[in-house]
C-alpha cells in the first residue's frame, strides 16, 4: 500500500493514464514502447538525438517495425511527439531510460550513454516523478550509478522519487512475441518504487513480474543472454568437433530435440550478433572481477563464439581447395549482412567479421541483403548487390539465413556453396558444404 501522498497521486495518474510520459532514446526498445504507451492513451514524449528519427516519428514512420499507420495514428491524435528538447523531462511524471550499453574495445562496459542521461534526469528531477532504467547492464548500475545522482539533490527514494530497473526483453523480428504480451521484469530501489513501476507497466503489459530488488532485474536480463551464448557456444564447438567425425550435427540435434524433458535445442552458425548476446556477458564478467570472481563459462563461450567467423573462412578455404582455387582473388558472395534472419540490423553481425577477414586475405568480396541496401565494414562502404549470376562467384556464403532466399536456387546455380545456418538443406551435395 502507498503511503506518501505523491505515491498515491502518481498511482491514479498511472491508473487513469493520465500521466505524462517520457522516453529517453528511441531505438529499438523505445519506439515500440512509446508506440504502446501511446496506443492506450498515455501522451508520451520520446527524446532522441537524432534528427532523423525525430523527423521520421512526427512524419508517422515507424523505422523499427514498419507500423507505420499505427504510429501516424498517435502523431496525428497528439499522444506521441518526438523532440530533443531535455527540459520536457520536468513536465513528465515518468521518465524511461532506453539508451544504448555497448562495450568498449577493451570489452569492458561502456555505460557513458547512461551515465550522460542520468545527469540530464537528475538536473530536472521533481518531487513525485516515476524514474525506470531499460538498458541492460551489469547488478547494481541502478543502485550505485543513478540512486546517487537522484539522492544528490536531497530528495529520499521511496518518497520524494521512484527509481526501478527494467530489463528489455525485444526479440527483433520475432512474430509472435512483442512489447505487450512478453513478460515483464521490474525491480524497485524500495517497495514503493517497485510498485508504482509495476502498476506502470501493467497498463500495457500483461504479465509483470516483481523482482526484490534492482539488483535481481539487473542480473535477470543477464542470465537470460548468458544461458543462450553459452548454449549457443556449445553447440558451436560440437559443430566444428562433427564435422572432422563425419557427424551431422544438424541430425543429431533433431534427434536430440525429441526428448519431451531436460534438453532444449540451440543451432550452431558463423557467430553471434546483435545487441544483446554478444555483449551483455561481460557486463557481468566485468563486474565480477570487483569480487575477485572469475566468470569462466562466460570467457570461454564467448571466445568460441567470437572465433566462428574464422572457422566459416576455413570451411570456405576448404572448399575452395576441392577445385584448385585459392582464396586471394577468388569472388566471394557473402548472403546476409544483419545479424538475424529477417532483420535489418547488422549490429556486431558475423557477417561483417566474415567479410572483412575475406578483405584481408584477398578476396573479391561482394554482399547481398535486401534489408540493408549498404553497409561500411572497417572503414570501406560496400552497396548490396543483385542475386543475378550466381555461377560467376566463386563461392557463396549463406551467412544470414533470409526467408527470403530461394535456396534451392542458390544450391542448383552456384559453383560452392558455405551454408552456416543448413538454410539449404542440401547435405550430400559435393559442392555444398554445411556448417
């Protein structure tokens, strides 16, 4: 029960939705929050710095999962407007933190976007206001990074403000799971803040789960990545052991699958992308080290992973030998930019990785993905060309499983084929080489 007079009010503004919103970075996490927020009567502000997005939000265009007549709907009824302009926050009786958590080159958190924000919250922060951290990062980033911000200004947690972690849970391109019906996680700094954020969500959510505290949402959204990248490096590893024992791994994993009980199945492929599963681990891997606690699991999977991109060059040099021809100056047709099938995001994708160690060893390098028509690996632009003659490459890498490649036309017309994902299903075939 609530007990601080700006609790309660706060709670019937959420109740009765009409409490302002505001939502710090609209990328993917932020947009189709704001978007749902908006669908159910909130008036949200999404605060981003491009200009670009901004225009594209205001104009009606949905960048991330092309509802574009969903959003126009919001625009044009005023419950959503995107602008750059910090000072809205002191209007806004919520505030979401949806900013990116990459990692430097050191591999090492970068958590400078929120840190940057925290200070430009703080600096407008007001008695009664609603504060969720979204972006994945390491136990205790609530707690020790943006609770001493808020404190600084004398205001008591609980009472005078809420702070709560939220870890997001997007699956790009995934059909059948969105914002609305994945369940939610949510953690407050105290129990008022965890139920105030929860009656939040509940609006447009319908599954909200209460955690004990920030530190437990934090290190939520970590076990979840952790559990997929070691899995995945796993079966990565059993891959590359199948294939010098003539196993088909692709065969052994159906067979696996039939167990009703205590396997579930991961697929092997060229490594991982995206902004979760390739960083998210060693946000913990790092804050481990404060405790003097080596996370082995974590730093073994992801260096396995992190070397499948140089295993798929091998398989390709391989192949190249069975018909006298060496990688330098040989054509090489990579399938796939983004990371996911699907998808138009080629962050941390493989596929660059992939291309950019063929650049190195001399190959006459060309890419296709309708999803991203161009994309820039180490500094050199590369434009997506057609499929057209698919016998003039010298090899064609599957390295991005797109539904919409025709694969038995891939297979029937190219010279070698390297399928990492077995999109192609032609195991057998001499000139088709399965991961």
């Amino acid at each position: 029960m609530l007990s601080v007079e700006s609790g309660q009010n706060l709670s019937e503004k959420l109740r009765t939705r009409t409490a302002r919103i505001g939502i710090i970075g609209l990328g993917y996490v932020g947009l189709p929050l704001a978007l749902e927020f908006a669908r159910v009567g909130f008036s949200v502000y999404g605060i981003d710095g491009n200009r670009s997005k901004i225009s594209r939000v205001n104009e009606g265009i949905d960048y991330i999962n092309n509802q574009n007549a969903l959003v126009r709907e919001q625009v044009e009824a005023g419950r959503l407007v995107a602008g750059s302009d910090l000072d809205e926050l002191s209007n806004r009786d919520v505030i979401i933190i949806c900013v990116p958590t990459p990692l430097t080159r050191n591999r090492e958190p970068d958590i400078s976007y929120v840190t940057s924000v925290g200070r430009d919250v703080a600096a407008r922060l007001r008695k009664g206001q609603l504060v969720v951290l979204e972006s994945t990062t390491y136990p205790g980033t609530t707690d020790e990074v943006l609770l001493p911000m808020f404190t600084a200004r004398d205001l008591q947690a609980g009472k005078d403000f809420y702070l709560a972690f939220s870890p997001e849970r997007v699956d790009p391109g995934n059909k059948t799971f969105g914002t609305s019906n994945t369940p939610k996680i949510i953690g407050g700094v105290t129990p008022q803040c965890s139920e105030l954020t929860r009656e939040l969500y509940a609006q447009i959510i319908s599954e909200v789960h209460v955690a004990s505290s920030a530190r437990v949402a934090e290190m939520v959204k970590l076990l979840e990545n952790i559990f997929r990248c070691v899995n995945i490096a796993l079966v990565n590893e059993l891959a590359l052991l199948s294939r010098r024992m003539d196993v088909d791994i692709w065969e052994v994993i159906r067979l696996a699958s039939t167990k009703p009980y205590g396997y579930m199945p991961f697929y092997p492929g060229p490594g991982l992308g995206g902004h979760c599963i390739p960083i998210d681990p060693f946000y913990l891997t790092w804050k481990a080290r404060e405790y003097d606690f080596q996370t082995r699991f974590i730093e073994l999977a992801g260096e396995i992973n992190m070397q499948m991109p140089e295993r798929v060059i091998d398989m390709v040099i391989d192949a190249l030998g069975t018909v006298y021809r060496p990688l330098r100056g040989s054509k090489v047709l990579v399938l796939g930019a983004a990371y996911k099938r699907d998808v138009a995001d080629a962050r941390e994708s493989p596929s660059l990785k992939i291309i950019e160690l063929l650049e190195k060893r001399g190959a006459d390098v060309s890419y296709n993905d309708e999803f991203l028509p161009h994309i820039e690996v180490s500094g050199k632009s590369y434009t997506s060309t057609s499929l057209g003659e698919l016998g003039t490459y010298d090899c064609v890498i599957i390295a991005t499983d797109h539904s919409t490649y025709d694969f038995t036309r891939i297979v029937r017309e190219s010279r070698l084929v390297i399928d990492t994902h077995n999109a192609t299903g032609a195991r057998g075939e001499k000139h088709v080489f399965i991961l």
